[in-house]
C-alpha cells in the first residue's frame, strides 16, 4: 500500500495529522509519502503544528507560497506531478477545500490515481466562496468520500455521486482535539493573555468577503465597541494583518496577537466565554466543546453546527456584533452534544475504509 497526502494550509494539517497515524498502523510497511504544497509557508501557519501535531517533516515539499488562486493551483499542478511519478501511490489523500486541496485531486485524478477526500460533501450553495468551487470539483474527482455529517450524504447524493463512493466516516479533525486533549487543557493560554477563563471573546476573521473588502473596517469598529463590555482576543490571520494594516485600521482595547500555535488556540476556544468566527473548522470545534459560536458570514457549509452544536450564523453584517452579549445572557444551559461519529476514532474508520 502506498499513499501520498497532500496537504497545504493550517486545518490541514489538523484534519490529516491523525489519519496520517492510523494508516501507518494499519500499514506499517506501506509508503505514507507526505507532500506540503507550502501555501501557507510561514512557521506560526505551518511548521509549529508539524512540531505540535508530532508529523514527521514532510517528504515533499512544493513552495508555491502565496498568489492568485490560477498561480496556486498552477503550481501545485505542475510541481505535485512530477512527485507522484516519483511515488507511484495507489491513494492520494486530500483534505477539506483550499486550493491546494482542489488542484491535488486534479493533477492526481488525470493521472488516473485513485482520490480520497476528507471532508467531503460539505456545502454552503454559495458560488461567490472560492472554497465551495473546491469542495464541488474536489468531490466529483473523488474515489472515495470521507464524510463527518449525514446532510453531506444528501449534498453527494443531490449531485449524482455514487452511494458505493461515500463513507460517513466522522471529523477527523475532532480526532486531532481529542488527542491533544489532555495537553491544550494544561496551557492556561487565557491566564497568559492576562483574560479570565469563561470572561473573554476569542475572534477569527479571515474570509476574503469579510476582509478583503469595506466590511472589514466596520467589523474593527464593532469589535472594539463589544471589546468596552467583555475582552475580545484576536489573534490575526495573516491575510486579515495585512488588510488592516492597508486600511491603518485602528483597534482600541483588543488584544491583538500573531497566529497562534494549536495547543494555545485549543486552550483559549476551550475557556472562552464565546467565539466569533467566519472560520469552518472553529465552528466544529466549538460545537464539540459546547462553547457558544457566533458565525459572521451569510451561510455555513456546516449546518449540523447549528441544528446540533453551539453555532449561531449572524449573517455577513458586522453591526450583529452587537447582539452578542444579549445573546450569551440569554442563552439556556445546554450540555454539549457532538453529532454521531465526532469521537476521536474517525481516522480509525478511514483505515478500514481504505483497507477495504
Ligand atoms: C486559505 C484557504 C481558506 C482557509 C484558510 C485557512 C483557499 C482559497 N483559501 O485562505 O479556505 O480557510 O487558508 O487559514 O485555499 N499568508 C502569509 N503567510 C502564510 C500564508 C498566507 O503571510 O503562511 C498571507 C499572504 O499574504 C497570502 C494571504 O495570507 O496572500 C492569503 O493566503 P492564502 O493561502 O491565499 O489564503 P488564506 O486566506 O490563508
């Protein structure tokens, strides 16, 4: 058995780390060729989770770096073919729905290599996100769909997929959390930050229709306003930094910080008194951990997060901001309940699939 994984940016690394682990159990003596495209290159976006997530470096490295989305995907292409010649894996292995994502399972797909995608089926009907085009395309070259939620089964099957070709797998990137479980919880981030555990708004901004535009000045308003009623902890995405920092926007009383590595992340969501994101992976996250999520974006590709977790979709309007605190005070105590099969063994599962 020889498989490449391919992965590019931040979640990732967090959704293949533990399928990486159990497939090397399952096939000790198989190939596990790790490839890192390099879209996100910087050592707070990507080499402190290798060290945090304890994958071994990765056995190719492509350094497309930043660009257009042509640019990404073009090299990613053009360097990732010359890999699997090399390689010869009979499974390339790609997760969630960036552009490297999305051109891994092209150039692996042409080349008539079997394409397995965790994280598969998720939709947000929204054409305008450059992510739901790689989720679309990512999924329709896919031999085998790893799905976490039953509604992704009903997206694949909308579309014409293949039942035989979809496995409801679980979220492997709540496999990651549970592993670190034990080690975040020891970090005491928010005493660090100087913020009370249960006190305090952890933000995660960095979708291009929230950032890239006008809206973004607003938010910075908004959030500094929520910041005079609760402390409100931003840690800044790269791109968002230099969006605000082309707008000179100003930021009184928010405690700004560079990236954060996963186990001080995982420490401040898991004591926030709430969350504010247009990120997808925190909305799962904070469904698992039961803590109250506020999505600042139009749809979720994640609904379950809503029906069955903690997340609350406030639209892409930055004034909703305000609501928050009326609605943390509102809020009824409710025990937190993971959707099925989001438990720690879904890369487990994935093992039996690919060994079946
Ligand atoms: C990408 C994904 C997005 C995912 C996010 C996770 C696509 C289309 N987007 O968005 O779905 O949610 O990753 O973080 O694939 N930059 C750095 N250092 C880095 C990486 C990026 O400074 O290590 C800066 C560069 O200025 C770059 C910008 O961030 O141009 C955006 O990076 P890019 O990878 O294009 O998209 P993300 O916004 O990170």
């Amino acid at each position: 058995m020889r498989i490449a994984y391919v992965v590019g940016t931040r979640p990732n690394f967090v959704k293949t780390a533990p399928v990486i682990g159990a497939l090397r159990e399952r096939f000790p003596d198989g190939r596990h060729a790790l490839v890192h495209t390099g879209q996100h290159y910087d050592r707070l976006m990507s080499e402190v989770f290798f060290e945090e997530l304890g994958v071994p470096a990765p056995d190719h490295m492509l350094e497309v770096g930043s660009g257009s989305h042509a640019q990404q995907a073009a090299r990613v292409i053009e360097r990732l073919e010359p890999v699997l010649v090399e390689e010869q894996p009979d499974l390339v292995m790609v997760p969630g729905d960036v552009n490297s994502t999305m051109a891994a399972a092209l150039t692996a797909a042409k080349m008539r290599i079997p394409v397995a995608h965790i994280e598969s089926g998720l939709r947000s009907f929204d054409r305008t996100m450059p992510e739901e085009l790689n989720r679309v395309v990512t999924d329709h070259l896919s031999e085998h769909l790893l799905i976490h939620s039953p509604e992704a089964s009903d997206n694949l099957h909308a579309e014409g997929v293949p039942g035989e070709r979809v496995h409801l797998v679980g979220n492997t990137m709540i496999d990651t959390l549970v592993a670190l479980e034990e080690r975040f919880r020891a970090v005491d981030a928010a005493r660090r930050l100087g913020v009370e555990p249960g006190d305090y708004v952890l933000v995660t901004l960095h979708r291009p229709a929230l950032v890239d535009g006008p809206l973004l000045a607003e938010t910075i308003e908004r959030l500094a306003a929520l910041a005079r009623e609760m402390p409100v902890v931003f840690p800044v995405h790269p791109r968002t930094r230099a969006m605000m920092e082309a707008v000179e926007s100003q930021h009184p009383g928010l405690l700004l910080s560079q990236p954060l590595g996963y186990l001080d992340f995982l420490s401040l969501l898991a004591d926030a008194g709430a969350v504010l994101t247009d990120s997808g992976g925190i909305q799962e996250e904070t469904t698992f951990l039961g803590i109250p999520c506020f999505t600042l974006r139009a749809n979720t590709e994640r609904p379950i997060t809503i029906t069955a977790g903690t997340n609350t979709l406030l639209g892409l309007d930055p004034a909703a901001i305000a609501s928050i605190p009326a609605a943390l005070a509102q809020r009824p105590a409710k025990e937190p309940e993971p959707p099925p099969l989001w438990d720690g063994d879904a890369s487990e599962r994935i093992a039996d699939v690919v060994a079946g």
